[in-house]
C-alpha cells in the first residue's frame, strides 16, 4: 500500500513536472511522451512488484541512504551508476536535498561526464536549489576535462543570473580548462580578468599557463621559451606565497581541488594528498611539459632551476624525469638514473614503474619493449601491487605490439590471472588477437584462460550492472564502499 501511494505521488509529481515545462516552453507538448516514456515505463514496472518484494530489492530507503550510496560509489570510481541511483531515488518519491547533487557532480566531474553535469545541473533549478561555487567549480572543471571549453566559459556567464561572483577558484578551474585545451589567448584573457579582480596568480594558476603552452596545437617557434619564462615569473613573483614558505611542511590539498585545477598529478596521486609536494606545482606541470614535448634541454633547465630553489624533487618529478629521458630514446641514462633512486632508500610506488612502462612501450621498438619487460620485472621482484587502472592500460597498450615475442603482454596477463583482476572486455579481446597474430595453439594455457574469460561475458553487452541492482545481488550503501 505504501509503495503504491508512493508510485501515485510520483506520477503526479511527473505530470505536474511537464505540465510546467510545456507552459514555460521548454518542452514541446509533442516530444510530452518521449521525454517521460523511460520514468513511466519503470513506475508501471515498479507497481507491479509485491511490497515484501520491493522491500528487498531496494538498497536505500531515504534522502541520506541514497546520498550515501552516492559517495560510496564516487569511491569506488564508478560514475556511470550515478544517474541510474537518482532516478531511483526519484522514483521513489524521495525529493533531493541541496546536498544531495554534491556528489553527484563531484562524480561527473571526476569521471568526465559532461551530458549527466549538466543534467543534475537542470535538475538542480528545477527544484528550485541555487547552484552554489562548489557547483559552478565542478561544471567549469568538467567542461575542461571534456573540452568543452566554451561551454566552461558560459558557465561562468550564467552565474550572474544566480547574483554569483566568480571567485579564484573559479576563475583557476577555469585558467585549468584553457590549459587542458592548449589555448594560450584565452588563458592570457583569463587572466587579465584575474588581476582586475583585484586577486593575484598563484602556483595552480601558473601550472594551467604551462599547460596552455604545452597543449596547444599550432605551436610557433619553441614553446619552451614561454614555458620557461612563465616559470621564471612564478619563482620571481613570491617565494613564499607560491612554494609555502616552509619547505619542510608539504601543503595537503584535496582531491576534488585536485580536479578543479586540473592538475596533472590527479592519475598519479589518486586522493593520496601527501604522496607528491605540493609547493612543486609549477615543477610538476613544466617537467610534464618536458617530458610530453621530448625536450632533455628544457630538462636540465628546470632541473637546474628546482636545485637552486633548493628543493629535492619528489617522486612525481623523478617520474617525468625518467619518462623525459625514455621518450627521447635514452633508454640507458633513465635505468641508471632509476637505479640510483631505488637505491638512494627514498619511497617507491607502482605508479613510478607504471608510468615508465607505459612510455617504453610507445612505438614498440626493440629496446623499448625490452625496457618495459625489465620494469616489470623489477616491480614484481619488489613486490609493489599494480593498480587496476594502470595494469588494464598497460595490458591494452602491450597487445597492439605488432611483432616480438609478446613477452611483456604475457607477463601482465599472467599478474591479471594471478590477482584475479576482472578488466573489460575490449582490452582481451585485444589481447586474444594479439595471440592469434602469433599463430599461439588453442591448447595453449594462456588460449584456453583467454576463451573462458570471454565465454563468461554475452558479446556485445555493456559491462555495467542494471538499474537498482548495483553489483548483483542485494546491495547495502556500505557493501559498495572500495
């Protein structure tokens, strides 16, 4: 009974909703039935379910359980579930709370899904909830992370209609989206309106510039003449407004900042706030730049530059470091220089090995296969736990090698059958080909495991769990924490 009057409240609440979209013409009386069919199939589906029924399958049963569910699954980095979870809580008549869309666009923003923002964005005035910065923040670092840049420029527009004033972390997520779309103009006016704001550039403002520099399309001359220059004007500018001043504390910033600045340590760090030196920002974004241009010059420019500010460089900058010297080919100068850091006792991390790796393989040259094997190896002899994240790119990297002897892809794929890691199913099927290009025998061990894992999955079907049934069974907004 309860659920049926629940249903009722919510057909009404729907049609109350489109009667009141169609008079502010937003929606076409014409497009009325397309824009509700998907919500009011589920409402008939779900009123044909008994209470006890009901009860059982359902894994929230208000406004806070499902706001639990919702960070639970922004932990466990599963944003494509987000909106399946609000329409369920929709449907349930439960009414979201201001909070509530917290998550929800911190989850699109992290996993770059521009079309769901800005539908809880929709969502969000329909209600009648006023975005506030952390909203508009979140849009704006989306749209950069999608390449949306205009759009992130719109955005910031539209928060006049809210009596909002861009404030700096605004205005640096959105210097942050110019960098990641290589658009040094509109990075420059940005800026100018930064400075007549009355605020001052700070380290994330300058990492973003460096960006722009670096990913822009049409370079003219060397981009590492202004790279450089902007990095001069952040050391000249203020030491200890820009590096913190004391260099034995290291500044924590959080991991949804992390993503508004779009830094380029947000793969590396993965939350882990003290794993990289925050008062090298402007570091970590020029030896980036170093390493992606394949410059060793500018290496030892901004080396030398980071040595006279008399800072030791962290794992991150040994890592572009490392990866500057396997992009140019340097493949003998990168082992003895990781050599001399495994020994020197500082900490090591799979993420290291994991980037490296990943850069040996590109082009697939002998050496650099060769290389890649021998990292793989010293990790495993070090015992260091790869990432999910990093063991699937490096595996769908490795099958595409065209020749050799696939050592490298053979040895990731024995780790994912040792640790029983379950990766999608495009990067085994790009693996199966890879076996199949070195005419490997269906007796073969790796053969036969490869068929199983693919038998196991229907061809075709996306692999993501249906509609209020998370993971398959009965699922608690605690069971889904990582």
């Amino acid at each position: 009974m309860c659920s049926t009057l629940k249903l009722s409240g919510a057909c009404l609440l729907l049609q109350l909703l489109a009667h009141a979209l169609i008079c502010a013409g937003s929606l076409d009386p014409g497009d009325r039935s397309g824009y509700f069919k998907e919500r009011y199939e589920r409402m008939q589906l779900y009123s044909t379910i008994a209470p006890a029924d009901y009860e059982r399958r359902n894994y929230a049963k208000d406004v806070n359980q499902y706001t639990d569910v919702l960070y639970n699954l922004n932990n466990a980095n599963r944003p494509f579930l987000l909106r399946d979870v609000y329409d369920d809580m929709i449907l349930d008549g439960i009414q979201p709370h201001s909070d509530t869309f917290v998550p929800l666009l911190v989850g699109c923003m992290k996993g770059s899904r521009l079309q769901d923002a800005f539908y809880f964005y929709d969502e969000m005035k329909c209600m009648g909830y006023v975005p506030d910065d952390l909203a508009f923040n979140c849009l704006v670092a989306t749209c950069g992370r999608c390449r949306q840049q205009r759009r992130a420029f719109q955005v910031v527009e539209e928060m006049k209609d809210f009596n909002l004033r861009p404030k700096m972390k605004t205005l640096t997520a959105l210097l942050g989206a110019c960098g990641a779309a290589g658009m040094p103009k509109e990075a420059a006016g940005v800026v100018q309106r930064i400075t007549e704001s009355g605020l001052t550039l700070n380290k994330y403002c300058y990492a973003a510039l460096i960006a722009a520099e670096k990913n822009q399309l049409l370079k003219r001359g060397d981009p590492f003449e202004k790279i450089i220059e902007i990095l001069n004007q952040a050391r000249s500018w203020s030491s200890n407004e820009l590096f913190g001043g004391d260099r034995e504390r290291t500044e924590n910033v959080d991991e949804i900042d992390e993503y508004i600045y779009c830094l380029p340590t947000i793969d590396f760090v993965r939350g882990r706030g003290n794993l990289v030196d925050r008062k090298l920002t402007v570091y970590h974004a020029a030896l980036c730049a170093c390493a992606d241009l394949k410059s060793t010059a500018a290496l030892r420019i901004v080396v030398e530059m980071l040595k006279q500010d008399g800072y030791q460089p962290d794992i991150f900058c040994v890592a572009q470091i490392l990866r500057c010297h396997i992009a140019c080919k340097e493949f003998g100068v990168a082992m003895k220089a990781l050599t001399g850091y495994l020994n020197s006792g500082r900490p090591t991390r799979s993420e290291l090995f994991a980037i490296l790796i990943l850069e040996a393989m590109r082009g697939f040259s002998v050496d650099g296969m060769d290389m890649a094997k021998k990292l793989l190896q010293e990790m495993l002899k070090k015992g260091l736990p790869l990432v999910n994240k990093f063991h699937g790119d490096l595996l769908e990297l490795a099958s595409q090698e065209p020749g050799g002897d696939y050592s490298v892809a053979n040895l990731l794929f024995d780790l994912m059958q040792k640790r029983k890691v379950s990766l999608p199913r495009r990067i085994v099927d790009s693996y199966l080909r890879g076996l199949q290009r070195r005419d490997v025998p269906e007796g073969d061990p790796r053969m036969t495991q490869v068929r199983e894992f693919l038998n196991r999955r229907t061809p075709g079907r996306v692999e993501r769990p249906p509609r209020r049934q998370l993971e398959g069974g009965e699922r608690g907004p605690k069971q889904l924490e990582s």
